[in-house]
C-alpha cells in the first residue's frame, strides 16, 4: 500500500538538495528510499543533499554507469556503517540481486537510495519510502512522499 505523506514544490535545485539533507536528518527507521521519476526531474540532486548530511566527502557524481556506488560512513549516532546509492535504469532485478542486494537489505545498518525503483519493484523490500519526483518546469519540481507498507 502507498500512503501519501507530503508534497513539496522546490524552486531551484539547492532546495531539492537541501530537501535530501533534511530528510538525512530525521532518516529514523527508514532504510530504502526510492527516488521515482523522469529523467532530470532531480534524484541524483536530492541524493547528493542527502549524502553529503551524512558527511560523505567528495564528488558526488551519479551512479549511472556504474549502477551502483557505495559510501563508508563515519562514526554517527543512528549507527549507520553504508550508504549505497544506485541508479537502475539500465538493468533490471535479477543484475541487482548479483551485486549482493539481499544481505545489503537486511543489514539494518545500511541505507539505500534507489533511482529508477519501477524497474526493480519485485526486490524493493515492503516498508521502504517512495518519492515520484515531478518537473514543472525549468527550475520547478513537484516531490511527493509516500510511505509503502
Ligand atoms: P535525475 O537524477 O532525476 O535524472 P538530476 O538531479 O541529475 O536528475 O538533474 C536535475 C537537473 O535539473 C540538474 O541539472 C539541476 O540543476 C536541475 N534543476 C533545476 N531545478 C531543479 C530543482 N528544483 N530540483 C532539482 N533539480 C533542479
Ligand atoms: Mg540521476
């Protein structure tokens, strides 16, 4: 089930990011983010705000072409050990399974952001947060939470 939880308009791109820093900041028990919608419509955006909340240095450049990327985090009080950001718009479920996705799921110390989630849905574990990111225009996008449950 979706339920719908808020939606938010951004009217540049450091808003969708900081959106992503926010959302690093009351994270609580959500482990899988998945980040829905078209191309340039501002995952890879949100994400890096919310990565670099989580004090991840460095470039931040799109998991892309290497589908998935992993970021070691530091010492922080939700205890969490990885970040893994991936983009799966070139492949689909079963090339995420071979990259070890069940045990990075259950590991409850990992979180998760997933672009392109329609195109591994069957192995996005229930509880987990959906945004559908939505381009208004050249600088507006419309971002809507739903929690699955
Ligand atoms: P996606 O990962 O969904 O393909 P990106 O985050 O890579 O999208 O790209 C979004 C592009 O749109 C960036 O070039 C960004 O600067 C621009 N942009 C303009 N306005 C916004 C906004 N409100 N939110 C996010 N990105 C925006
Ligand atoms: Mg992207």
């Amino acid at each position: 089930m979706k339920k719908e939880i808020k939606k938010i308009i951004t009217k540049n791109a450091g808003e969708t990011m900081a959106l992503g820093k926010k959302l690093a900041k009351e994270i609580g028990e959500v482990r899988i983010i998945c980040l829905n919608g078209e191309l340039g419509a501002g995952k890879t955006t949100f994400s890096q705000g919310f990565l670099r909340s989580l004090g991840i240095k460095g470039a931040l450049t799109s998991p892309t072409f290497v589908v998935m990327k992993q970021y070691l985090l530091g010492k922080n009080i939700f205890n969490l050990k990885n970040i893994y950001h991936l983009d799966t718009y070139r492949v689909e479920s079963e090339d995420v399974i071979n990259l070890g996705w069940k045990e990075i799921v259950e590991n409850k110390n990992n979180i998760i952001l997933v672009e392109w989630p329609e195109k591994i849905e069957k192995i996005i574990p229930d509880k987990s947060l959906w945004l559908d990111f939505k381009w208004l225009d050249k600088d507006k996008r419309e971002i809507t939470f739903y929690e699955i449950c």
